[in-house]
C-alpha cells in the first residue's frame, strides 16, 4: 500500500503547480483512513514548515445526503492555515487554485478549547462569535473525483475561506437550526438552505470534531475558527462570476472571481 509521505507528496506538487492528479485510490484501492489522515497531517505540515500557521479546522459531508452519495456514515475533517484566510472584500484569485467550487458555511471563533466529551451546549458555551463564510473547495483530483481517503488525504479540498463583516455571539442569534441562507449566482438565486442540514444543528458538527481529536489526545483551541460544513452543494466559481450567500442574522458574504 502507498504510504502517507508519498501521498503527501504528490499533493505538494499538484497544488503547487495546478495541475490535478488521479485519486490515489485508483491505483491503491486499499487506502484506509489512517494512512489518509497521516497523508494529511504532512500536506498540512509542509504549509507550517514553510512559514504558515494552523488557525483552524473545517468539516466536510456533514449533511445525510453528501454521506450517502460518498457512502459513508461520518463527517470528515481537515485543518484550516493562516494563508487560507482570504481578505473581506477582495475579489478571488483563481490563478491560485485548479478548478475551485463554494459553498456557504456557518464558522465559529472559539473563545477556549473545546473539551470532550462535547456537546451542541457545550460548543455554543465555547464560542466567542459566529460568522457568515464561504469554503472555497479546491480538490487536486481530476474532476473532483474521488474517494474518502483521497479526500481526507487532501486536507478535506480546503483551499480559501472567506468571512463576512458581521460577528454575533450564538445569544445574540435565532436557533442556529433555523438559521436561512439563500445561496445566488450572479444574481440568482440557485438553492436555499437551512442551519440544521449540517448534523442537526451547525455546533453538533463541531462537537464530533471535538470528540474526534479528543481520541488522539488533540483539541479545538481557543482562537482557532471551525467550518461547520457547507449547507448546500457546492457551485463552480468561473472567470467573472460572483456567489453570495444572504444568512439570516449574519449579513452576506460574497465571493468574486477574477
């Protein structure tokens, strides 16, 4: 079986030139998760070695529908770097990435750690705010194909995320599961969602997060932002296009591409 430096390695250079690989997982069907975490922890790593800064995490497939398309039963999750944090306001550069897509999310600023085991209450009394955001995915597979290892193995797609200009304390909010978001391309709108399609509720996401590294005697730390997961499918973002996402309480956050 292909090893995690190897894996981590052929991601280096495909994010780094732009140019998409196959899914490991064609070659080496047996690529667990382990090893995928592992791969992942080195693609990661080499952005610190080479000056970046964890400041974060993200979720993936935290919605029913995206884990039965994937055929799995579980969220995944990837760790979110300084260079990841896109200025507010500035238009998206897609000479950075291969072939980025969007999606809205729900992002929480942690005002301590998270401890385990945690809870949807316990998360909520951690946070600091919460704010509007768009995930700029950017797979380095061909065609955004690929399996759940390979996925993990990429730093769950991360490539940019974006935030909006209102911060609110979860107080200060309607339940976060009822929480609106229109999601418009150029204008129109193309799907509408809702806070409870990521696990219930957004906090449970970054609960089982919390429980998850907490086995590996890791934790969510004070001052890092969590992606609670995309509540709609995510859109292709071309030359000149423009995605917003309206959430009730939290104001629009737009991605602009260039």
């Amino acid at each position: 079986m292909i090893d995690a430096s190897s894996i981590a390695a052929d991601l280096i250079v495909a994010e780094r030139e732009r140019k998409a690989i196959a899914p490991f997982t064609d070659a080496h069907p047996d690529l667990d998760l382990d090893t995928a975490y592992a791969a992942q922890r080195e693609f990661v790593r080499s952005k610190v070695d080479a000056g970046d800064r964890i400041v974060g995490a993200k979720l993936g497939l935290t919605s029913r529908a995206k884990q039965q398309a994937m055929g799995v039963d579980a969220p995944l999750y990837g760790q979110v770097t300084a260079s990841m944090l896109a200025p507010f306001g500035e238009p998206v550069d897609l000479d950075r990435f291969i072939h980025p897509r969007v999606e809205p999310e729900i992002a929480f600023l942690l005002a301590r750690d998270v401890e385990a085991p945690a809870t949807v209450t316990s998360v909520l009394a951690a946070t600091d705010t919460v704010f509007a955001a768009i995930d700029v995915l950017d797979s380095r597979y061909e065609n955004f194909r690929f399996t759940l290892p390979d996925v993990v193995a990429d730093n769950a797609s991360a490539a940019a995320f974006l935030l909006g200009p209102v911060a609110k304390r979860p107080a200060e909010l309607v339940d976060l599961r009822l929480m609106g978001c229109v999601l418009r391309l150029d204008g129109e709108v193309v799907i509408t969602a809702a806070g409870a399609g990521v696990m219930g509720h957004p906090a449970a996401s970054v609960a089982w997060l919390a429980n998850r590294l907490a086995e590996r005697g890791e934790r969510l730390r004070a001052g890092w932002l969590v992606f609670s997961g995309g509540l709609t499918a995510p859109v292709p973002l071309t030359p000149g296009s423009s995605v917003t996402a309206e959430f009730d309480g939290l104001g629009t956050v737009e991605a602009y591409a260039r």
